[in-house]
C-alpha cells in the first residue's frame, strides 16, 4: 500500500536548483515502491467543481512570471492516463462530489517541479486533481477520503501546497532565521498530525497559532488536507522534511502511511 503524501513545493526554481529540498524528494521517492500512476492535487489549479486532467499527454504549465528564461524551457513529459481519471471520476461520484474530465489544461509547477526530481525519468502516468479553496478544508479532507481506494491500486497521491505561504514577508528580514511565528504554526501542525487531531486541523483558522498570518490565503494549505483524508484518520503519520526557506516558508513533508 503506498502512502499519500504532503509536499510543500516552495518556489518553481527549485526544478533548476533543487537543493537539500530536491534531494529529500528524490529519497523520498526511492524509499517507495514505484507507483503505477500519480494523482496530485495542486494548489496552483483551482475551480467550482473537480476537474481530472484525462489527456495522454499534459503540456508542462508554465504558470508563473518574472523567473529566469532557462525554467521556462523545462519540460515533464509524463503521459497522462484517462483511465486513471475515469476511475478518481467514478470514486468522487460514489461519495456525492461531481467532477469533469479535463482534456486541455497542462500540469502545473505544484505538480512538474516536484516530480522532476521525485522520478526524473518522466515515465509514469500523472493526473491532477483541482482544488475548490472556496469549500475549505473539510471539503478537501472529503476529497482525499473519496480518491484514498486509489493508493490500494498503486496509485501515488500526493497534496503539493506549503506547509507556511506568506509571500508577503519573502525578504522581509527576520536576522536571518526562521520567523517565530513560522515555527510556532509549523510545530503545532505537527502535534496535531502526530496526535491524529485531524478535526483540530480542519479548523485550523479558528484553533492554530498564526493561522491567517500563516495562510492569509486557504489554498496552498488545502493540500495538506487532501493528504490527510486520504491516508486515513488511523493512518502512520511521518515528518519526512520540516527545513524553513527564505524565513518564511515551511517545506514539511509528510507521509500518511494506513495500517
């Protein structure tokens, strides 16, 4: 059984620079048996209702600006699987969530720029999942619960977002260091994820230091969410990465591995 997994993806450059993060993924990836296919939902894709992207052949989205030329000109070419879409279609219907097939839109960086180097040949199939940011995190839990048979059909799913993400402070200086307030939410998701307290994370907003300083905006969060509902309430949570970039941005990774 393959767990899912939560990456906080950080900046596109990393597919150029991969750093002590690309390097986590990559063992990370060799640690697991090779997946059939991979199903990752994003922070960067967001609409009313599920799309599945179901082309054989995702374009790489560039969905980015003001980044040097040389990473435009990457490209991750994993076949699709409209198989796989079918299938993540007909689980979400079982559970009451209409989705559509998506046949033109690419894959995002939340998607590309982690699997370059989490498996770098590009020869497995890979579909994406939309987030809807306005439904929350309890919808998104739901949406892991629905798509969670998959991982016993040696499917890989993965939440990308970032475990902190205020761009606002990127540069601001902190002497250096992680920001207090970074670490204080960083630590407590992770006594709650260690402790199962899975409804304490759904109401993070409300409950979670710093939450909204944190995430002044819900969706690269959301991913997280995703993660959890689909390695289950009782699944083995393990903190893979936990560094902080740039001050202000936590890149947790984590594993939800079932019983």
């Amino acid at each position: 059984m393959l767990p899912a997994i939560f990456i906080s993806h950080g900046s596109p450059m990393h597919a150029l620079e991969p750093g002590d993060v690309g390097k986590a993924w990559r063992a990370l990836a060799d640690s697991l048996p090779r997946p059939r296919a991979i199903l990752v939902a994003s922070a960067h894709w967001d609409t009313e209702q599920p799309l599945i992207t179901a082309m054989p052949h995702p374009e790489t989205f560039h969905d980015f600006y003001g980044f040097p030329e040389p990473l435009y000109r990457l490209r991750y070419p994993a076949p699709g699987s409209a198989d796989l879409a079918e299938r993540a279609k007909l689980l979400l219907a079982d559970t009451g969530l209409p989705s559509d097939a998506e046949d033109l839109r690419g894959l995002d960086h939340g998607v590309w720029s982690i699997l370059l180097h989490m498996y770098p040949k590009a020869d497995i199939p890979v579909v994406q999942v939309s987030l809807q940011t306005h439904l929350g995190p309890a919808h998104h839990y739901r949406l892991g619960q629905a798509l969670a048979p998959l991982a016993a059909e040696d499917v890989l799913l993965i939440g990308s977002g970032q475990m902190t993400h205020n761009l606002r402070e990127w540069g601001r200086s902190f002497g250096g260091q992680p920001a207090p307030y970074v670490l204080e939410f960083q630590e407590w998701v992770h006594k709650r994820i260690a402790a199962h307290e899975h409804d304490a994370l759904i109401a993070y907003r409300e409950t979670a230091p710093h939450a909204v300083r944190a995430h002044p905006s819900d969706e690269h969060f959301l991913p997280l969410f995703f993660a959890l509902g689909a390695g289950g309430r009782d699944a083995v949570p393990l903190r893979t990465y936990d560094t902080v970039e740039g001050s202000v941005l936590a890149m947790d990774v984590y594993t939800f591995t079932s019983n």
